[in-house]
C-alpha cells in the first residue's frame, strides 16, 4: 500500500493526512508520498528526525517540502506535523515510535528521500542515529544548518554559490563523514576534536583548531562550520 500526506495552510496549523492504495507495496514494505504544500509563510524551520535507515536530503520540489519514505516495520512510519506561526513554517518528521528497542537492526529498512523548497530560509536541524545520510543542500537558502550524527556514514554537500552567510553546527558520532564546502566563498571551520581523525584539505590552519579557506579574509559572505569531532573519520574538502 501507498498514502500520500498532503500538509498544507487550508487553515494555519493545521494537519492534512490524505491516503491512496494500490502503488507499489509489498507484503513487508510499505511506501508513502509525503508533500507539505507552500503556504504564505516567509521563512520555514525543519526538523527531520530519523532513528536508523537511510536518509537523504536536497532541494527540488515547488511545494515547501515532498518525498518517498520506505519501510518495512510499523514503528519506522514517519511521522509529519507542519503548523504555521506568524510568517514562519514549523515543519517536524520523525519516527512514529522514537525507541527501537524491540526491532532486529538487521531487519530494517527504513528510506526516506526527501525535497526542500530553495524558495525560501530554511533552518534545518538533522537528528540521525543509526543512519546513513546524504545532505545535499547546494541551492537550499540555508539560513543555519545543526546535524547530530549518531552511527553511520554521512556526507554533507555545501558547496556552490551562496547569497548570505549562516552558521553550521556538526555533531559526529560514530562513522566516516565528508563535509564538502564552496571555495569561493569565506569558510571558517572551528573544530573541537574528539578521538577519531580528521582532514583539512586545501584550508589553512589558523591555531586552536580553527581552519579558513582561501577568501575568507576578503569574503563579505562566511558559512562557520562549528564541529565536533566523534570517533570516526572526518574530511572537510573545498570545491
């Protein structure tokens, strides 16, 4: 079976669950179409929250938010709840059921595909536990960026053109982690270490942990990517 959840300003927060059938599904996996529909809010604040699976986020989509979420146990169902405060949009996705005690981590599938609108700042916050996730954020109007990793590989792509400056605040578990960043605009790292490794490739250290890029000096814009290191692996690198 496949639903579809529609989230959108019929009236201000309030929640639109819509469903469908007979798309794609199978006896243990289940798939949904998630859209939040563009309101009149000027500015949206996110928050995905994913216990274990997959992830992966970007931009592309005309309403604030769409995208496929698959899984194969009830508890894994994603969660969506949008409301509208003033001119701002608060938009959470999490797991229906936030503890995974009783589920074989073997066993799951958990996939959540996930579009943001480039229409408008967004404050993005990424909680991931046992998860492998993919930021692909060139061309979302980041105004802050806050991800917690928890188990897992991740990448974070920031890189291309930017019109402001916005602070980044990464948390690293457990995992390898690439951190792609724009060489043409100002780039601040400070990083506290914690037992694992990590990699500065083409920046320029500064002492006490902290590393810039080329144009930072000169930048009237500067993305400041505050880190702290877990136990895995982590490379910073500029394109």
């Amino acid at each position: 079976m496949k639903k579809m959840w529609m989230l959108g300003a019929a009236a201000a927060g309030a929640l639109l669950v819509l469903s469908g059938c007979n798309v794609m599904a199978t006896e243990k996996t289940e798939q949904k179409s998630i859209e939040v529909a563009k309101d009149d809010a000027e500015k949206l604040e996110v928050e995905l929250n994913m216990g274990a699976g997959e992830l992966i986020v970007s931009k592309g989509t005309g309403e604030w938010l769409e995208g496929e979420v698959v899984y194969n146990n009830d508890k894994l169902e994603p969660k969506v709840n949008y409301d509208m405060n003033g001119d701002e949009g608060h938009l959470i996705i999490e797991q229906k059921q936030k503890s995974l005690s009783n589920i074989k981590m073997g066993d799951i599938k958990n996939e959540w595909d996930l579009k943001l609108s480039n229409d408008v700042p967004i404050d993005l916050t990424v909680n991931a536990g046992a998860s492998n996730t993919n930021l692909s954020l060139k061309g979302v109007q980041l105004t802050s960026l806050d991800v917690n990793a928890g188990v897992g590989d991740m990448t974070v792509d920031l890189t291309g053109e930017w019109n402001e400056g916005f602070n980044v605040d990464l948390k690293m578990g457990v995992g390898k982690t690439e951190v792609l960043l724009p060489k043409d605009v100002g780039v601040k790292i400070v990083s506290k270490k914690g037992i694992g490794s990590a990699e500065f490739k083409g920046f320029i250290s500064q002492g006490d942990g902290v590393y810039v890029n080329d144009v930072y000096e000169d930048s009237d814009k500067v993305i400041t990517v505050n880190t702290e290191l877990g136990v895995g692996e982590v490379e910073f690198k500029l394109q």
